[in-house]
C-alpha cells in the first residue's frame, strides 16, 4: 500500500509547557518555542520519508536558512500547545514549511515560516531538492501562514552598538558541530534587558541564518534599534554570521485570535 496515500499533508503535534521552560511571567519563551517548531518539523519529514535517518542515509542534512515568527499570544505553564507544520512549496534549492501555533480550544496563538536547504555532507553544498523523492508530494500550496512573509534584514553599515559577545561552547553546538539554530535566537534575546520584558513581549522575530559558526568561535552581536523593533547582527570578525530583526508590542494578558 501506497502509504503516501494515507498520510496527511499537515502534521498536528501536541507539546506540553512545563514551568522549566517558561520565563517570570509563566509563559513559554520564544527558543522554546523555536524548540518545539524543530521537533514538530522532524517528526512530520520523519513520518514522510524524508527525516533525519533517511537524509543521513543519503550522506545529506537539512539546514534552515530563514524563519519568521509571530505570536499573539506565548503558552503558558500546564497548559497543552498544538504545533501544525505542513510544507508551502518546494523549488531546486529551498523549501517553504510553514507553522500554526494552537490552544487547547483551538484558538491560533502564532504562526511561523521557514526556509530550508539541503547540503550534501561531505561537500556542504546544496543538493536539488526536486530530486529528493515524496518530498514534493505533501506541498499544500493552498495553505499559507497569514503573516508577513520573509523580509530583507538590513546590514549594519553605521549607527550600530556592540550589544554582546560570546564563544561558542558545547551546549551551543549540534549534531553537525555547529552552532544550534535556536541557540542564535536565545544569544540574540539575551542582550535585552529583563526590565524589557516586564512591559513588552516580542511579537514577531525574523532571523536569516548566512553562515555555520563552530565550536570556539568568537562572536559579537550588534544593534541598532529601531523604534519598536531593533536590528541584530552576529559576526566572526568581519563576517556576518547571523541577522535577524525583532519586533516588540506592549505586554498584554490576553491576545490570541480565534481560530477561522
């Protein structure tokens, strides 16, 4: 039996918030909630046939290149999140996978997009993703994340402050050696002041990943802020590792969207 047949396009994932993975105000922060987008995402290629075992198989890993996020609402202690992932669209270099976060009720509480590669892990160059077989069976081009698409991220040239910087260590890295793609989110968040999150919450972070930093790599990470988003950037001397764009709003208790 065909099994692609009776697999569904869309992957539906439940993760529990435990307290370890909340900040002082109880709700899930936003590398977790990263975290939870990678788990999601593993498990539906995974289940699909084109995960982690069969692309290593194949001597290839996937490497995500740019993701956007936008939440309404973070999850809170004890509370059940259901993550959705399905894959937008696939071209010879990059596919789309796109995200919906929800409560218990069903209410959306974010979406997410992102961009993945895949590299050939001896040469780490990209290898054509059309060639990947079922992969581009399971594209729901009708279904797209109702958020802001991928935008460009600007360099910063002048009006710039060094924010941070730091060397990459062991519980940065992954399988592959290299820097963990939510490891980035959790440095870049890092160089706001706590008192920023007593009044604020971030409502929408885009991060577009340029090149691998490794074990023992010094960094730096530098901003310019933006009226209510501030840009980053983290370098290795002088190339940009890394640059995202994080966008505030004023906490609020209560701002998720019904679902439909």
């Amino acid at each position: 039996m065909d099994t692609k047949k009776i697999i569904k396009k869309t992957g539906k994932y439940p993760f529990t918030i435990d307290a370890y993975l909340t900040d002082f105000k109880g709700r899930a922060m936003l590398p977790m909630m990263g975290g939870f987008m990678l788990q999601a995402a593993a498990k539906h290629a995974e289940e699909r046939g084109f995960g982690y075992s069969s692309m290593t198989s194949k001597k290839r890993a996937w490497v995500l290149s740019r993701l956007a996020v936008d939440m309404f609402e973070y999850p809170k202690n004890d509370t059940v999140l259901t993550v959705k992932t399905w894959i937008f669209n696939v071209n010879r270099l990059f596919t789309e996978r796109h995200f919906a976060f929800e409560d218990s009720a069903g209410n959306v509480m974010g979406f997410a997009r992102t961009t993945w590669a895949s590299i050939d892990m001896e040469t780490r160059k990209p290898v054509n993703l059309l060639e990947l077989y079922g992969l581009t069976d399971y594209v729901r081009e009708e279904q797209e994340a109702p958020i802001e698409g991928l935008t460009k991220i600007p360099i910063l040239k002048d009006s710039f402050e060094t924010a941070s910087e730091f060397t990459v260590k062991y519980s940065d890295i992954d399988i592959n050696r290299h820097m963990n793609s939510m490891k980035y989110i959790e440095h870049f968040i890092d160089v706001f002041d706590i008192n920023l999150f007593k009044d604020k919450e971030i409502r929408r972070i885009e991060i577009n990943y340029i090149a691998e930093a490794g074990y023992g790599a010094h960094l730096k990470i530098l901003q310019r802020k933006e009226n209510d988003s501030c840009i980053l950037e983290m370098k290795n001397g002088e190339t940009n590792i890394c640059s995202a764009r994080v966008k505030w709003i004023i906490y609020s208790a209560k701002t998720t969207k019904t679902r439909g």
